[in-house]
C-alpha cells in the first residue's frame, strides 16, 4: 500500500527523534514544542555557564577567562532571542525586548572589571539580569 505523501513525511520526521519515541508514530512535533526545547536547551547553557563562573571566581580564574564565559552566555542569550517560542507574535516581541534589556546588563557587565572582590559583586548581577524575564515569563 502507497501512503499518502503528508503520511509518509510525518512518518519520516517521527523517526528523527533519537532515543524518544514520538508520542504518535504519525505526528511530527508542533513548531512551538520544538522551539520551546531548543530555547529551553540555550537556558541550560546560560545556566552552567553563570554556575561555571561561580567556580572559576572561586580558583581565581584570570579576567579573560571570566570574561569567556559571559561570551557564551551572550552567544545563548542571542541565540534564544531569535527563537519565536510563544504562539502569540506580541508575546514574542515583549520577550525579544527582555533580552534587549538582559543583552544591554550583559555589555554593562563584559565592560567592567571582574578583578578581586569586582568579581563577586558581578556575579550576583548577573544572576539578577536573569530575573525580570523569568519574573515575567518562567512557569512556576
Ligand atoms: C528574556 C527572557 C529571559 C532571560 C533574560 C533569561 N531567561 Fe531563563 N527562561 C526564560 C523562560 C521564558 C523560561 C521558561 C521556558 C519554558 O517555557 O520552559 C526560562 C527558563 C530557564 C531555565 C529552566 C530551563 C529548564 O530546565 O526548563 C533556566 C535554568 C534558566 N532559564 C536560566 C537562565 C539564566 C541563568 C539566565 C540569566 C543568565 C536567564 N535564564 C535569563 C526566559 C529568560
């Protein structure tokens, strides 16, 4: 038997999926569920990175390697800016101006010293950029 060709894609994609197995063996995952994961993903790496930093300020990492990490906290923050993962545009331009807000912290923080004690008060300014957005839009 031939299957219809909208079938045999949604067969096809379902079997890209790894290790999970589809929900559905037909249904190839909405649009929005995969970017939410891929914008999930990117959060997990802001995460350790910002984690990373607690440690290395702990060993007394140099200032370039302090600085290295909040480039890929950057490269993350820009990256989940670019993903659409709310279903309402608005909803997707407000969350766009959050990391406008966050990426504009962030420039604040790449510029400053990270030197000695300069470090640790950073540090926790870092973490607090990250609170407005979540504040606004992190599920409970
Ligand atoms: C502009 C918005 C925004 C900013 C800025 C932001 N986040 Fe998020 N973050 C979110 C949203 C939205 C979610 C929830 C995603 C979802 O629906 O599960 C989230 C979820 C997370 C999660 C949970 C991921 C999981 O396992 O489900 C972590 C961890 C996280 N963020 C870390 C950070 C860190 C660390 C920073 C700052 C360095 C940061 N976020 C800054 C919007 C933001």
């Amino acid at each position: 038997m031939r299957l219809p060709a909208a079938a045999a894609l949604a067969a096809i994609l379902a079997g890209c999926g790894g290790s999970h197995p589809a929900p559905s063996p037909t249904a190839a995952p909405p649009p929005l569920e995969a970017h939410l994961k891929e914008f999930v993903l990117q959060m997990k790496a802001m995460d350790l990175q910002v984690e990373n930093l607690q440690a290395d300020l702990g060993a007394k990492k140099s200032e370039p390697e302090l600085k290295a990490r909040l480039s890929r906290i950057r490269k993350a923050a820009e990256a989940a800016a670019a993903i659409p993962c709310r279903d309402v545009e608005a909803e997707n331009r407000d969350v766009r101006h959050h990391f406008d807000v966050f990426l504009s912290d962030l420039a604040r923080l790449e510029g400053a010293s990270w030197a000695g004690e300069d470090g640790a008060a950073n540090w926790r300014l870092l973490g607090k950029s990250c609170m407005p957005c979540h504040a606004a839009y992190r599920p409970e």
